[in-house]
C-alpha cells in the first residue's frame, strides 16, 4: 500500500500525531510530508491519503491566524498550511480515499474542526472520505498532546488502513 500523510504544524504537536498515525498505518510506502513543501500532485498510485492539521479560529490555519501565533511566540511559522496545500492539489485521476485529522485544545473546548473543513475541500475535489474526520486534543495552543492521544493516533491510522478495500 502507498500512503501519503501531509502535515501543518505549528508547535510540532499535530506532526507528533502525523508520525503515529503513518507508524499506525504501517507498510513500506507510508510517506510522512511536511504541507509546506509537499508536491501538490500526488502519484498515481496512492491508495490513501491523510491530511492533517492545527485547528485555528474553528478552522484550518489561514496566513492571518499563522501570524497571531507568531505574535504568541511560536518561531516556526509554515508560509503554506493544508489550506493551501489543499487548494493547489490537483484532482485525483480517480476517487482516492481520504482521511484527515485535526489538533484541538482540549480545554475549553471549543466547536469547529480544521479535520471537518479539510475533508469538505477534499471530497470537493474528487477524494472519497475512508473515514470520519477525527480530533486529537493538545493542552494549550502549545502543547504538549494529550495523555493517550499518541496511542489513539496510532491505533487511528491502523484502522483506517483497514477500512481500505483489499486490491
Ligand atoms: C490563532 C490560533 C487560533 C486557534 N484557534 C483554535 C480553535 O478555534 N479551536 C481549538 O481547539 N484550538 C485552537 N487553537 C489551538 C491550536 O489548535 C493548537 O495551537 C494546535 O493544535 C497545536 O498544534 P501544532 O503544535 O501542531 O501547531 C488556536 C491556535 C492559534 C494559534
């Protein structure tokens, strides 16, 4: 199986989850790629993909809400999220399944998910949705994840992996 896991991350928390969500996946081909320097064509030959990112504003980050975070201290601040990625990726040849997933503070809880809209731009596009869009919870803008959320985000990818029809 080849799957391609794109990532936006601001802190480092939703790359965290990314890394464990591909090591849930397994194989031999399970890429791990950054958004802001992932090829905005995928090849032929994935078999799913999974986006994910930092929740911002009830949302995926924006330029604007990237630049608050640089006024909250964080240094490295990505000039392309999965906003954009997601935007300029071309549309698949035919309906590649699709996952995404979000990091959101776990308290306050607030509504909206960047996993929700990211799946909606995607499906757009002509992906078919293998799964729900999950959240994980990360204490603070900061960090660091929430107690069990590595395992779950390894356990996450194991089954989306498994919803995949066998080819
Ligand atoms: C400008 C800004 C807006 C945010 N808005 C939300 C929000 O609406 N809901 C939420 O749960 N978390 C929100 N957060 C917290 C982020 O979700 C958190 O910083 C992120 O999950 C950390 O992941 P990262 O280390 O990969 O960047 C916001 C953070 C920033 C910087």
């Amino acid at each position: 199986m080849h799957a391609v896991v794109i990532f936006e991350s601001i802190w480092g928390n939703t790359e965290q989850l990314a890394r464990e969500v591909a090591a849930g996946i397994g194989g031999e081909r399970t890429e791990v790629l950054d958004a802001e320097s992932a090829p905005a064509a995928l090849d032929e030959d994935v078999d799913l993909l999974v986006v994910g990112g930092p929740t911002h504003a009830f949302s995926m980050s924006t330029a604007s809400t990237r630049e608050s975070a640089r006024q909250q201290g964080a240094v490295h601040i990505p000039a392309w999220g999965i906003r954009e990625w997601i935007e300029a990726l071309a549309s698949p040849a035919r309906a590649v399944p699709v996952a995404t997933f979000d990091t959101r503070v776990v308290t306050p809880r607030l509504p909206g998910s960047a996993a929700k809209k990211a799946m909606k731009r995607l499906v757009g596009k002509g992906f078919r949705p293998a799964s729900k869009p999950e959240s994980f919870g990360v204490h603070g803008y900061t960090g660091p994840v929430a107690d069990g959320e590595l395992e779950r985000a390894r356990q996450w990818g194991t089954e989306v992996a498994g919803l995949l029809p066998l080819s």
